[in-house]
C-alpha cells in the first residue's frame, strides 16, 4: 500500500520546488508530502533533491514525469516526487517553450 490513511510519522515535511520564478500556482503540501516520504529516508533523517521533467498540459497540470536525477541515489525520493507531480499545477499565463516540456528541481526536507 503507497498511502496510509493513518497520520504519518513526520507532520509538515516541506517540499520546496526550484522551478524559474513563480512557475507553479500550487505545489504539493506539507502533509501531501509526509505521506509519500520515503520510510527508510524518514528512519535516517535523510532530505533529497530530485529533478523532474514533466509536460504541461492544457489544464496546466504535469503529466508525462520522468525523474532526470535523484539525490541521494536509490534513496526513494523519485518515486515519492513522482507520486506528488499531479498536485503541481503551473501559474495561468506562463509562458512556456513550444513543446511545452519543463524541468525543474524538487528538494524533499524534514521539519
């Protein structure tokens, strides 16, 4: 099971996205984030970084996410990133390139 209906064990685990300046409208939320934390990360205290790259689509959410990176290696962070990529949603009016194809990095950190 990826989910837990239970409170998980970290409470506001952030997830801070480095995208160019104000891309995204709404990014995943403290709690959205401590669901999908890594359990073996969380047990060691480990934060991440993962670089997705996604498309957007019409309605300006990601789809197509692949993870580029993922640091530590094998840690768990890119499928935990990959699982939160449908709550980014980008900022109405942004300009994208023509393929409509983004990168952008996602750092994982405990409270």
């Amino acid at each position: 099971m990826l989910f837990s209906l239970i409170a998980p064990t970290i409470v506001g685990a952030h997830l801070v996205a480095f995208p160019p300046a104000g891309l995204f409208e709404r990014t995943p939320s403290g709690m959205a984030m401590a669901v999908v934390y890594p359990p073996r990360a969380q047990a060691q205290r480990k934060e991440g970084r993962v670089v997705l790259a996604c498309t957007v689509t019409s309605s300006r959410t990601l789809s197509d996410c692949m993870v580029e990176s993922e640091t530590p290696n094998n840690s768990g962070f890119g499928p935990s990133a990959l699982m939160l990529s449908y709550l980014f949603v980008v900022r109405e009016g942004e300009e994208l390139p023509a393929d409509r194809k983004i990168s952008f990095q996602a750092r994982f950190s405990l409270p």
